[in-house]
C-alpha cells in the first residue's frame, strides 16, 4: 500500500468511527456572506455585456470575487482592476477530463495574464477508479503550474460516494490545494450542507467553496455554518439583498 492510499485509508476509517456532522459556526452575519460570494457566470451563452455586468454588480456590492470563463478572464481583469474584487477563473471545465498537460497549461496561461485564483474541475472518472496518482497528479500540475495563486478542486460531489469525497479531499490537500469546492454547476445537484461539513472534516486544512444551486440568504447561512468560506452563485445580487 502506497503512502498516499494508506492516508485516504485511515481518513475513511475514522470517518466511518467518528464522525458526526458537527456546525463550525454557530453564528453568520450578512457581512461575512458578501465577502464570501464569488459572482459567477459560467453559462456557454454569457455575452461580453453580461460579464460588464457581473463586474460592476461584484463592485457595487463588494464581492469577494467573480467566476468567470478563461476567455472572459482579461476583460474581467481590466474591469476589476484597483477594485479589490478578485477575478477567479476555470481549468478543466466542466468536466474534468481534459489532460493534465492541457489542464496545467491553461492554469499557466490565466496566472500569466493576473488572474487571482483558479477553480480546477477533478477527474472524476480516474476518482472513480481509484487512479489515486493519477489524480494526484492531476491536481499538482495545475498547483505548480499556478506558482502560489490559490488553486480550488472541484470533486463534483454529486457524482460521488462519501468515501470518494474523502479521498479527494486528501488528495487535495497532499497535492498543495488550498480548497475543495463542490460542484461545477453542471451536474444534476450541487452543493449542500451535508456534502461541505464532510470536506471540511476530511480536509481541515483546506478552505471550501460551496457551489451549485445557491440561490437564498439563508441556503449560504446554512453552507457556512457548516464549513464553507466560499460561496460561488450566479444569484450573489438577489442574496445580499434578501430580506430575512
């Protein structure tokens, strides 16, 4: 047994004898969910008008950030510059599959162009079959190549057992991730609360990106509460501004 399988092992061993879902905040304030929206717009049919859009509501509303496309990137950068809102953007997307040459290089190419983070997508199949190396791997090049930028694995939880989700949250964390997120947005369900207290459990070193279907104030309380700093959401307007 290699290292790496013995970690993800002993990580599922004690999940299966310890542990219970447990809050790590007991209270969240409207503050703390602004500063954790990443505004996103990652739909194939978003024009140059919308993301100018995205840019000035994530600058009106102080945002943490927006999530955009590689080929959005540039423009986000110059709409956002001296703005303090962070442009984060997608390797991999949305499947994952691509190759892990092609995944680094894309990494490489929006941290040349000023791009402050990037949210890779895993490869869930090779997750799937257990290639454990190989999504080591994976994960790594995009690190290395993203030269201390913040990387974020997206392990797509809805396609995965709880003991997959584990082991991609070990995985991360060995590979010099510096969060787990949980979904693309594409699957057929994203984020809940069950699925972020599992990752920030699995991995408490790292950070958590909730994302996928977040769409209410109090659907981002509830995903804070239990473990996210991150919320990434095409809805970060209608959020904020929420009554409650």
């Amino acid at each position: 047994m290699s290292s790496l399988e013995y970690l993800i092992e002993e990580r599922i061993v004690r999940y299966k004898e310890e542990y219970k879902f447990e809050p790590f905040l007991k209270e969240v304030s409207r503050e703390m969910i602004r500063k954790s929206i990443e505004h996103t717009l990652l739909k194939p049919t978003a024009t140059v008008e919308d993301i100018v859009a995205l840019c000035e509501q994530a600058k009106e509303y102080k945002f943490c950030g927006v999530c955009v496309n590689p080929s959005f990137a540039e423009t986000s950068l110059q709409l956002l510059k001296d703005s303090g809102v962070k442009v984060v953007s997608v390797v991999g997307f949305p499947l994952g599959t691509n190759t892990q040459l092609s995944k680094a290089q894309e990494a490489s190419e929006l941290i040349r162009i000023g791009v402050d983070e990037i949210d890779m997508v895993i490869h869930v199949g090779m997750l799937k079959s257990h290639e454990w190396s190989y999504v080591y791997e994976d994960i790594r090049g995009v690190v290395e190549a993203c030269k201390g930028k913040p990387v974020k694995v997206i392990i797509e939880t809805c396609y995965l057992t709880n003991e997959e989700k584990i082991a991609a949250c070990v995985i991360s964390e060995l590979a010099g991730a510096s969060f787990v997120k949980t979904s693309t947005g594409f699957g057929p369900a994203g984020a809940t609360v069950e699925d972020v207290n599992l990752m920030k459990w699995s991995a408490p070193k790292l950070s958590v990106k909730a994302s996928g279907g977040i769409r209410s104030y109090n659907q981002a309380i509830d995903l804070i509460k239990a473990g996210a700093t991150r919320i990434g959401t095409s809805s970060g307007t209608k959020i904020i501004s929420e009554e409650v």
